[in-house]
C-alpha cells in the first residue's frame, strides 16, 4: 500500500469521524442561552429552590417550592444558585447527580479565570413547543431518583422532563 494511499485513507477516516461527532454527539439546533425564566418539571413534581446560604455544592431536588430558571451562556441559574453536573465525577456512564453550586464570582473565591465553573455548562435544544435540557459531555435528560436529580448519560430513563416557562 503506497504512503499517498495510507494518508487519503487517514484523511477521509478523520472527515468521517468529524461528521458522526457533529451529526450523533454535538447537536447543531442547542441554544446556551433561553430568554424567559422557566420552571423544571419531573413526572408531576418540580425541581426545588435551595433553602441554604451554603457556600459550596448541594445535591438538587425535587420539592414543593420550584425554583425559577434562567439559561444564560450555558448557567443554568435559579438566584446566586447554578445548577449542573460537576466537573470532577466518576467515569462510569450511571447516572450523575446534578447538584447546586453557590455562584459567588471566581475572583471572590481567589480563582484568577472570571470564566472559571465548578460544573459543566447546560444547553436547551427547542423541538416545537417543548425545551429539552441537556448536560454537556454526553448530554442527559434530567431524571429523579427519589427526590434527587441526576443527568442520565445513555438517555434510557423514559422520566417526563417538562420546562414550564413562567412570564
């Protein structure tokens, strides 16, 4: 097999892979950011407020008093809170916890980088009328376990995720 043959076979390979990526993994209609406040839904009950002055990462729940969200350059933020999956977790492909993270500014915290996230970023895709979130790094619909909140990494959990926009 002569060298010119090996580097087209190399070349298209790459070009396959890089058109699966964006067709199966990276979906092109996500939007970071969603204009109006929205409530979580998840199979009748909704994702809950943080009732704590807590500084750092608490699990999310479902309960009684909703928390109202905005999307806004992937923070998914309900007040001084963000929800979201942590950047440091196991690798397994179960479910991951999605927890709260105090939004004090990295600068206040002594992080240099003002961009810097304990958590990776939220995305909403728009089909019709409904609002899918999903987690980055393999996405996952938002699920309960209990009344906790975890991202389902293989999309198997048939849960209903309902994003109720308030005005």
């Amino acid at each position: 097999m002569s060298r010119a043959f090996k580097h087209m076979l190399l070349c298209l390979g790459f070009a396959v892979g890089l058109s699966l990526q964006q067709l199966v993994i990276l979906p092109t209609d996500t939007m970071d950011s969603y204009e109006h406040p929205f409530a979580i839904e998840l199979g009748g009950a909704y994702v809950a407020e943080v009732e704590s002055n807590f500084e750092g990462q608490i699990p999310a729940r479902i309960g009684p008093n909703p928390a109202i969200f905005t999307l806004k350059n992937g923070r998914l933020s309900s007040g001084p809170w963000a929800m979201g999956r942590a950047l440091m977790e196991d690798k397994s492909a179960h479910p991951k916890k999605v927890y709260w993270f105090n939004e004090t500014t990295p600068a206040e915290r002594g992080i240099p980088d003002p961009t810097w996230r304990d958590y990776h970023s939220v995305t909403a895709q728009q089909t019709g009328e409904s609002i899918k979130l999903l987690f980055s790094y393999a996405g996952g619909l938002i699920v309960k376990n209990g009344d906790q909140v975890f991202a389902d990494l293989n999309e198997r959990d048939e849960s209903k995720v309902v994003v109720m926009i308030k005005s």
